[in-house]
C-alpha cells in the first residue's frame, strides 16, 4: 500500500466489545502495514476516552458493543470528533443496521462475509482518502473565513504534514501567538481553523481578516472599531473584529501586508490585551487569541525595515510551516478525489474517478499554485470530462499531461540528501561544529563520522 494508501504512521482507534474480535482487527491492519499505531477500546465510553488523542486518524468500531448499540454507537463517535471517518463492522445479515450507520455519517463498513476483515485496511485507506482536507472540500484551501464558518480537519500521509498537524494539537492546547508561513495556496487559513476547533473554545467566534485587502484606514477601523465622527462616513461608533471576537480567535491573513501603523496597534493587543478604537480616548480590554498567516519571508521584511522586529517576535512564539503541495505530492491523489467528490456534486456530473496514468501525471506535475490550483484543476475537468467517463491523462490541462514523472530514487539516497542539508544548516547556524553536534542531539564525534560519510570531511 503505497501513496496515499501507505498506512504507516497513521493512528487507528479499534473499537469492539470482544477480545477476539479486536485481534482479529489489528492483525488484519498490522499485516497490511506493521508501522501504524493502534489503540483499541472494549467499551464506547473509552473510545470516547481515547479520541481525546488528536492524533488518531480513523476509527474502526463494532456496532454492538457492551454499553451502546447500533447507530448509537456512530452517534457518539461522531459527536466526539465529527471529522474523524467511522469505518462499521456488522455481523452477515445487518445490511439496514450498516446503511442506517451510513445515514448517521459513517464512512463505509464492512461485513464479516460480504466484505472480509481481510479487506479492511483497504476502506480504511478509501475513508482516509475521503477525509483528507475535508474542510477544503467544504470551503477551498485558503478559503475566506467567517465567524465559525467551516470545521475542515487535516489528516495527511506525508511527514510533512503530519508535523503540521503534530504543531497544529500543541497549539490548540496553547493560548500563545500563532504564525501559520507557506506559500500562497497551501492551507494556512484551513491551519488556523483547526487552531481554534482544537483550543478550549471552539465554540467561541473565529473571525478573520486579510490584512492586505484594505487600505490603512479601513483595515484600523475594521480590527480595532471605530467612534462616531472620527471620520467622513463614521456615523455611528462601531465595535472592531477583536471585540467581536470575544474569546474566540483572531485570524490575520496576509500579516506580512499590514501597514506599520496597523502593525503598532496590533503590538498593543499582544503586549496590554487592550485596543484603542479610532477617534477614541480609551483603550478597551479584548481577549482573542491571535493567529497570523503569510506567505512572505517576515524576517527578510523586518530587515528591509517592512515589518517592525517587536511585532514579528511577538507573533512568532509558536511557528507552523506549511510545506508545499510539490513536497507532500503522495497527497495528491487523495487531495484530487476529495476534490473531485465536492464540485461533481455541486455540479450535478457524476464522474468516474480517475485512471492510473491521471493520478501519476498529477503527482508529477509541480503545483506551483499549490492546493488551489489542483482545486481549479479539478473543478475544471468536471466541467469538461463527458459524465460517466473516468479523467484520463489526455483530459488533463496541457502544461500538467506533459510533465513526465519524475525517476524514483531509493530512500537511502533521499535520506543522506535530507541529512547532509541538515547538517550544512546548522553548521552555518552555530559557532562551533559542538554547538551543532548538540542542536542534532548527537556527539560531536558522530557529527565527524556523518559528515564524513557524506563526503564533507570530518575536520
């Protein structure tokens, strides 16, 4: 199971009320892929228990367990952690219990008979593919955020994004500044939802603004409110989007953008929890939690005098990098299908997935727009694929068709090239070759031995 399907890494909530029946569970998963991580529980109350995890991905649940049954068990599940897929297990026979599951939201089941246990791993892997940035097919990648609008989780295959969704739960437990970097297209506003979903307040406004969408006098009356008569137009005193958003979160797009009068004030808020409305006397006390986003190099724009230092290191308390699409490219076919789902859907087309030969041209192709411009790629081929036929390579935009894939290179030499870009960056990073043996949590001799065996010399 490779690409997307690659389970590994991946964490697996088994639910079944016999110890016979979880056996057989895990070793169907763990025989299909020995790296992934299973936690199991006998009873729905500690499955409930366990999905206080935000790492686990999926779970696999009987519907008849000790202390709940049927599409109560879904229910419950659901309600915990509404974007996890529900995979069901009926006993032969309990196809109206199975559809009714599906009513609730499950993501598909599975029958002992009809479908074996043998075949899990695989609808676990077409559940995972389904979910993958549902909030993207709900709402598209770095899609205009309202307050509350949209719940889209990330669930990703890839170590990149994995550790996005790793920084992403410790964040959430965290009241700190958050900056959400990546270029333009790859997710960062579905990031900050997934902040605020996961933090204490979920329930709480999440509103957003992208700073370089107004001008400097909008954009200060917009986030910080304004008086009556403070301006042509200010005809009645109106309350800022930091008011506004109460407890909840305060997402700014495009910080980078922010004029560096708007940028003072927004030090204000992170320094004193208090803003100045415009034409005001007084500050006002405000408690959202901030969570910024850009796709600029924001200590490159401190030192072109761009963006104050202050501001940046006060934003920068908790970092979250979002790589791009070109380095996550095992996500794409999953990406393409979620995609795919939501515009013929939305467009009344029922189209028939995709070849082998679409995927693979897909995942070749470099993405330069990232997220949204596969989005757009997708949306496209809806539009224009006959009904009923499947995307074929030929259907594909010209300048994506004509990439050729790239060779596969062996994971040894994909490892000694991460590594050596590693260790060529700390050691320009600190002083002395001690200092970076100590930042990679190795000996300085190890250090010697690597550098070395990479051909950079051990002196």
């Amino acid at each position: 199971m490779d690409g997307y399907g690659g389970l590994a890494r991946l964490h697996v909530l088994v639910v079944a009320g016999e110890p016979e029946h979880i056996a057989e569970i895990r070793q169907a998963l763990l025989r299909a892929e020995p790296g992934i991580r299973i936690t199991t529980a006998g009873r729905l109350r500690r499955a409930l228990d366990a999905l206080r995890d935000p790492a686990i991905a999926c779970v696999v649940t009987d519907v008849r367990l000790p202390d709940a049954e049927g599409v109560d068990v879904v229910r419950a599940l659901r309600a915990a952690r509404r974007e996890l897929p529900v995979i069901v297990m009926t006993a032969a026979g309990s196809e109206e219990l199975a559809v009714a599951a599906l009513k609730m939201g499950a993501a598909d089941y599975v029958s002992r008979h009809a479908r074996t246990v043998a075949e899990l791993p695989v609808v676990v892997r077409e559940a995972l593919g389904r979910s993958v940035l549902a909030g993207v097919a709900d709402g598209g990648a770095d899609s205009e955020l309202s307050g509350g609008a949209g719940s889209g989780t990330l669930v990703a295959s890839t170590v990149g994004m994995q550790e996005v969704l790793a920084l992403i739960a410790r964040a959430a437990r965290s009241g700190a500044p958050v900056l959400i970097q990546g270029e333009t297209g790859t997710g960062k506003e579905l990031v900050a939802r997934e902040i605020h979903r996961q933090g204490p307040r979920p329930h709480a406004p999440l509103l957003a603004q992208n700073c370089a969408a107004l001008s400097e006098s909008l954009l200060e009356s917009e986030l910080f409110g304004h008086c009556r008569g403070a301006f042509t137009g200010a005809e009645r005193d109106r309350r800022g989007l930091f008011e506004e958003a109460g407890d909840g979160t305060m997402f700014l797009d495009e910080i980078g953008e922010a004029p560096l009068a708007v940028q003072a004030k927004l030090l204000r808020v992170l320094q004193h929890e208090e803003v100045k409305a415009v034409g005001a006397d007084r500050a006002r006390r405000v408690r959202a939690r901030i969570v910024a986003a850009t796709n600029r190099a924001l200590d490159a724009e401190v030192h072109a005098g761009r963006f104050r230092q202050d501001l940046y290191y006060r934003l920068a308390v908790f970092p979250i990098r979002v790589p791009p699409l070109r380095h996550r490219a095992a996500e794409v076919p999953a990406l393409a299908h979620a995609f795919l789902a939501r515009f013929a859907a939305r467009e009344g087309r029922a189209i028939d997935g995709f070849d082998a030969d679409a995927l693979g041209a897909l995942q070749a192709y470099g993405w330069p727009g990232n997220v949204r411009e596969l989005e757009n790629e997708i949306h496209r081929l809806v539009l224009c694929v006959p009904p009923g036929r499947r995307i074929a390579r030929r259907h594909l935009a010209p300048h994506i068709r004509d990439v050729e894939p790239v060779p596969e290179e062996p994971l040894a030499r994909i490892l000694a090239r991460v590594e050596l870009a590693l260790i060529r960056q700390r050691l320009q990073q600190k002083s002395t070759k001690s200092a970076a043996a100590r930042s990679l949590g190795i000996t300085r001799e190890a250090l010697y031995a690597k550098m070395k065996r990479l051909g950079m010399g051990g002196g």
